[in-house]
C-alpha cells in the first residue's frame, strides 16, 4: 500500500508531531476524508475544526479537494499575535 506524507504547523504539530506518513489505498482520497480519517486514528478531535487550514502542493484548498499520492498535505493552525 502507498502512503503519503503530511506535516503539521502550529499548535497541532505539538500533539501530532511535525510530519507523519499514512496509508492511502490506489483511489484518492479528499481533504476532509483526511481530516476525518486523521481525527479518528489519533483522538484528535481539533483536527476537525475547519479554522485548521489544509494545504496541497503549497496552495490553500478546500475540503473538498482530492490528495493523490504525488502530492504534498499539509495542515495549519491559526496563528494568533498582536
């Protein structure tokens, strides 16, 4: 089975770790099936939350966008400052 690779920014990346791999059948899979697939393999529910922004190949995209195995996820905490 092929996997992919995604990393995490932000506070995340503090409970999910900087970079993980996960399995990914031969069909591709959408952002939210990512997201709900991450959110119940780890507990996490914060993973849910859409203010968590998914990235494909370094452009923001939508919950509905497809992830094949070329392709690299990744997931942003908002950031707070003043």
């Amino acid at each position: 089975m092929q996997s992919i690779q995604i990393e995490f920014f932000g506070r995340i990346s503090d409970r999910m770790g900087a970079k993980l791999s996960c399995e990914m059948g031969s069909a591709a899979m959408t952002v939210g099936q990512l997201r709900e697939r991450l959110s119940q393999d780890y507990d996490y529910d914060e993973l849910l939350k859409l203010s968590i922004r998914p990235v494909i190949n370094d452009g923001m995209v939508q919950e509905s966008a497809l992830i094949t195995l070329d392709d690299r996820v990744a997931f942003f905490s908002p950031l707070s400052g003043g």
